[in-house]
C-alpha cells in the first residue's frame, strides 16, 4: 500500500517526537544559555569580500544560530545551511573538529532545528564564506517537516493561515514584512516632521460610526453594555482637532464585520490623519509627497513597478471626481445626465446594478462608479467630489 502524504507526515512528526523525548531524558531538550554575537547578513558585509588567505590569516570567532535549511553528510565533513533573521550562513563542520559523540548525533538532527555554532570565519574552496565549526549545538527541535524546498507552499490560503511557516521559506515574503516596516516607520518620521502627533484612541465604541461597514459586537460586562470594535478611529481623532490638538494621526487596527478574502480581512492596520486649518487640496499635497519619499526612501527610486505596469511617483499625481470618472469610463452617460434621478436608474439597470427606491442620485453615481470606473483606474489617482449623499457623517 502507497504511503499517502499525510501519512507519511505524520510519521515523521512521530520520528521527530521520538528524537525530543531522548533529548528530554538527557535533561538538555530546549537550552537558552546560548548567546550569539553576529547574524548573517552582518557577516557577508564585512567579510564577503574578503580574500581567502587574508580571511584565514584574521580567523575572526563568531557565536551564530539559525534554523537549519539543508544539511548535507559527506563522511567526516558536514555542511550546514543555517538561516536567521538576516538571511543564511554555511556552517563547516568536521568530525575531527568536534566529539565524535556529538558528529554522530548530529548526522540524526533535521532540517527544521534551530541549532547554534561557534568557530572561526572561512571561506570554502568555492569560495562560500563560512563558519569552520568547533562547538555545535541543538537548541531547539523543530517537530513538524519543512515545505518542500524548492516549491515551499504553492497553496495561497495555507500562506495566509500558516504565515510563519511561508517566512521561514519564501525570501519573498520575508522581504514584504520587512518593507512593511521600513514603510511604517518612514510614515511615523515624514509625519511627525510635519509636526502631527501620534495618538492611540479607544478601539470600542458606543456607537458605530465612522464609516460604512458592519460593526463587530462585544458586551461590557462591568458597564453592561453593547459595544462596537472600532470600524474606522475618525471620530475620536476630529475630538481631538476640537481639543486644539491641530495636527493629529494613528495606525491603528480596524475591524469591520464582512467577507473575507486574499484582498481584503475583517482586521486590518489603516493610517488616519487629520490637521486643522487644511483642505482636501492640502492632503492631497500631503499624501502625494508621503507616497513618493516613501518610495524613495524604502524602495530607493520612484519608478516602481506593479503587476506588470511601471508607474513613475515623481510625476503629479491624476486628480478626477466622480463626475469626470463617470463620463470618461461610462458610455451610458452624458454630461447633462449626470445628476437625472431616471436616467441613472436607467443606466444602473443596464449594468444591472441593483436600484432600490430610497437611492438618490449620488448613490446610484457611486453604484456606477463602483461598477464601471473603478476598474479602469491605473496608478496613483485622486478620486475627489464624493457625493454627500455617501459620506457616512
């Protein structure tokens, strides 16, 4: 009978458990007494350039550690691949450089585990920067296989449940967390230069306002109420402005009670800002130049490309309201019968948008532009002149 693959699995889930419970027998299953003084990344800057000769002539000493990618056995020589936070760094191992106890224990370690090294830098006869290992040990033993190698997790959904497992073997996506970062951290420092300041505002509401979505519902026990997680922190950031805080933003986590999707998730990190004394003139200003040094700045130019478009962020950024979208994007439309209640109805009902009686003619606009415009839409744009029959306030 074939071996299905969650059989076989499983069985290695149980070989690996069984390597734990012998580890635990000797006392030293999980030890923390191990500190590291150098990660990866840091190594090949200041050594990857470096002659074999000079760099076996310095020998510097390095204490690393990581999770071990590949491991390859040949004889009394041994190569590990390990991976850090930084990226990875080969460690050189031979039997005559440690126990031979340990060499062998080493050779039933797996690819998962997290082990720990010292010993002097090197580089290999194919010149891979190295480290020529003299203490090697287990710290922590990874009970679950890793993802094929070379194809790592092909399924976009278990990317999304199991994030950490898509980190420890997509460089892509390690490097999208970190761009993440960079990102919000350069948005703290643009903004607060302009001197706006960073606030933290309540996360349940008593009413649910802000925008227009569900709310998720919770119940104060001690106060005996309904509560709503926050949609959108615009309410208590404009109590703010009315305190004479003039300039105020937050990234903040906002819940808003609908479908899920790889677009889209019910809990999500939304920056909001506003500063007194301003129009929609001046933000738009503002978030054109925050885009574009932001991309300088985390990116290192302004010409970016994105799925398959290349778009240059030095350049001014288009401005359209609805209206205009509507007669550049809509054939049904003419410039006479943007605001005609019949007419919209009419067009609506061709695109077969769903037409109730209470729309008015800036909802069934929105209705339009949802449908028929906001697909057509490329590159950073500012859709202006929002229909107040929208606006949640």
């Amino acid at each position: 009978m074939t071996e299905t693959s969650a059989q076989s699995e499983n069985r290695l889930i149980a070989e690996r458990r069984e390597k734990l419970g012998r580890l635990r027998e000797k006392g030293s299953a999980f030890p923390n007494d191990f500190r590291r003084d150098s990660i990866a990344a840091e190594l090949h800057a200041a050594y990857g350039e470096h002659e074999a000769e000079s760099l076996e002539a310095e020998s510097p000493m390095v204490h690393v550690a990581g999770r071990m990618m590949a491991k390859r056995v040949m004889g009394k020589v041994s190569f590990i691949n390990i991976q850090d936070r930084s990226g990875q760094i080969q460690l050189f191992v031979q039997r005559d450089h440690i126990t031979p106890e340990l060499y062998q224990e080493f050779k039933s370690w797996d690819v998962g585990d997290i082990v720990a090294a010292s010993g002097a830098l090197f580089k290999t006869k194919t010149g891979e920067l190295s480290v020529r290992t003299d203490e090697l040990r287990l710290l922590v033993k990874s009970l679950r296989p890793m993802p094929e190698k070379w194809h790592g997790i092909a399924d976009p959904e278990l990317k999304l449940r199991q994030r950490y497992v898509d980190l420890i073997v997509n460089e892509r996506t390690r490097e999208v967390f970190s761009l993440r970062i960079e990102l919000i951290r350069f948005i703290r420092s643009f903004l607060d230069a302009l001197d706006f300041a960073e606030v933290e505002t309540p996360m349940m509401h008593p009413v649910a306002g802000g925008a227009v979505a569900r709310p998720f519902v919770t119940h104060h026990n001690a106060l005996n109420m309904e509560l709503f997680l926050r949609i959108a922190p615009e309410l208590y950031l404009k109590r703010l402005l009315v305190g004479g805080m003039e300039r105020v933003y937050e990234i903040n986590r906002s819940f808003r009670n609908e479908g899920t999707s790889t677009q889209h998730n019910p809990e999500f990190t939304m920056l909001e800002l506003y500063q007194a004394y301003a129009g929609y003139q001046d933000f738009i200003s503002l978030t054109q130049n925050l885009i574009r040094e932001a991309a300088r700045t985390v990116l290192g130019e302004v010409v970016v490309e994105y799925q398959g478009q290349t778009f240059d962020l030095g350049e001014p950024f288009e401005v359209v309201t609805i209206e205009q979208s509507l007669l550049r994007f809509n054939a049904g439309l003419g410039s006479s019968e943007l605001r005609d209640l019949d007419v919209l109805r009419r067009v609506c009902k061709e695109h077969k948008i769903e037409v109730r009686p209470e729309y008015g003619a800036g909802k069934l606009q929105i209705e339009l532009f949802e449908k028929t415009v906001e697909h057509h839409l490329s590159g950073p744009v500012f859709v202006t002149k929002y229909p107040a029959e929208v606006s949640p306030l």
